[in-house]
C-alpha cells in the first residue's frame, strides 16, 4: 500500500506504507510531534480512509483513524 499526493508521487516520495508506517504517524501525533503538520497528516488520512487501502489496515487502526478524522 502507498499513499502520496500527485506532487510527492513524481518526486518519487513515498509517504505512508503499510500498516506499521500508519502506526508511526499515529504515534508521533499522539506524542505532539507534529502538531505543526497536523493539519496535512489528517487530510492525507481522510483520503486514505476513503480508499481501497483502508480495509487492509488492522481494526484498531482503523478505528484509531476514524477517532482523528471525526475531531
């Protein structure tokens, strides 16, 4: 699974893969890591919650993301 924005795909970036990428980013956001990006990290995890990808994500994942994007 990848998830990157068009700009970051022809940059050749990938942003987030694979559930234990997702779980790093949970984590940093739950430490206050990066409150700065906040904003753009919970877009990028509306998309991913709107696609395909988000099924193959562990259910307490899912569930963690669903938490975020609903604040």
């Amino acid at each position: 699974m990848s998830f990157v924005s068009e700009h970051e795909h022809e940059e050749g970036a990938g942003w987030l893969t694979g559930a234990e990428s997702v779980g790093m980013l949970m984590a940093l956001l739950d430490a206050g890591a990066l409150d700065r990006r906040r904003y753009t990290i919970v877009n990028r995890l509306r998309r991913l919650h709107d696609s395909e990808d988000f099924a193959s994500l562990p259910e307490d994942l899912r569930e963690r993301i669903q938490e975020l994007i609903d604040d």
